[in-house]
C-alpha cells in the first residue's frame, strides 16, 4: 500500500543502456566489430580494438573512429569513418543484462505494466534490447529515435507517448534509469515517481542533474527498486 501522501504506483518504466546492461559492454563489443572489419579491409593484424578499448577506459570516447584512423595512420576518408560508425551501431553486441534483472521483472509483471523507454541511434537500441532477452517483460517498447531526434530526452514526448500506450495516469508512473543529467527531468515534471539506479562502472550516473532533474529516490539493487515505489 502506498504510503500516506503518495500516489499506488501502477506502471514502471525502466531506461536501457546501463539500467538494464552495462553499457560499456556495448561499447566493447562495437569496437570489436570495426576492429575486426578493420583488419578485413586493410590486411592489417594490429592492436585496434586494444587501442580503443584502452582511450574508452581513460574516459576518451568522442570521435574514436577519427582518432583512430589518426593514430594508425590508416588513411581512410570520410566515408570509411561513416562505414565504421555504420558497424558499431548494426552489429549485433555481445552483451547480457545484469544478473537480477530478468527476476526482479519477473516479479514486477504481475503487479505493475511494464514498460522501457530509451534514447540511442537505431537500428542499435533494437539489437541491445534483444541481445538481453528481456522484450517479453514489456506491456510497451518506444525507442524515442524512432519518434525522431527532437524526442531524446529530456524531452516529454516519450514519456507522453509510453504513458498513453501503457493507459496508466502520469502519476501512477514510475521511471528507473541511469543519468541524472537527462532522465528525470521530464518524468518529474510529468508527475512520475523517478528512480536513480546505480551501479560501479556505468558511465553517465555521476554526470550531475539540472534544475528539476533529480531523482526523487537512488537504489542500488535491484531488489531495493520495489521499496522506492511503494
């Protein structure tokens, strides 16, 4: 039962990349990718997915391709670095969902709709969500690019569109993500219940939250999410 002063949450939506899975599995296995088409192309056996790898864990992710023609002196042009970026986003990754996951949804199916709600490029997000074979605990899936660019959070638009397809009031909404410096914002402005979820090694859950856009709970297990929404 709800406490006193807080709406019975009826539907739980939950983010994907480092919510579900850590994300930089995702980025590892994408990097194995272009690694591997790299040496097809060129006929070259060098330490490209070890390179990678390495600037990601330093922190360095912005232009990787770019840097990494650089750094080899590949010589490849523009449309060999788009070629790259086509890769890491179609191939199909390596990855699993945190152990937990799949049980704890398990137990949330019969109380609440369930729904996920993600940003990302596609065809990728699809290829994640079922790598981690998680799709059949979800009443509703909207992968906001598929909306259009504009809808990535913090925008409204996905949560307005999910909330509709799942039928349950705003305020009888919960959201579960990773990145204080985008996922709450709209949610909390909608009324919904907001969940930080954290974990070691994700990459974006430290970044720090705007105006309006902090989680009203944190847990750190996925046991503990169903205490923050009741």
């Amino acid at each position: 039962m709800a406490a006193s002063g807080q709406k019975q949450i009826r539907a739980v939506v939950f983010d994907l990349d480092d919510t579900l899975f850590p994300e930089r599995d995702y980025v590892l296995s994408g990097y194995r990718a272009v690694a591997d088409h790299l040496r097809g192309l060129l006929g070259r056996d060098e330490p490209f997915e070890h390179w990678l790898r390495s600037r990601f864990l330093r922190g360095e992710s912005d232009s990787a391709f770019d840097a990494l023609n650089e750094h080899f002196k590949l010589g490849l042009d523009g449309e060999h670095i788009e070629e790259m970026v086509a890769i890491y986003r179609s191939h199909r990754p390596d990855i699993d969902h945190y152990p937990g996951a799949a049980e704890m949804l398990a137990r949330f199916r019969p109380r609440y709709r369930l729904g996920l709600l993600s940003d990302g490029y596609m065809p990728a997000q699809r290829l994640k969500l079922s790598a981690i074979s998680l799709e059949r605990f979800f009443d509703s899936v909207v992968f906001t690019e598929e909306i259009g660019r504009g809808a990535w959070k913090p925008s409204e638009a996905g949560f307005e569109l999910i909330q509709e397809q799942l039928d349950v009031p705003h305020h009888a909404c919960a959201y579960v993500a990773d990145n204080p410096a985008k996922d709450f914002v709209a949610p909390n402005r909608l009324g919904w219940r907001t969940v930080q979820f954290l974990r070691p090694g994700q990459i974006h859950a430290h970044k720090p939250a705007p105006d309006g856009g902090r989680p009203r709970n944190v847990v750190y297990l996925f046991g503990d999410i169903h205490k923050a929404l009741v």
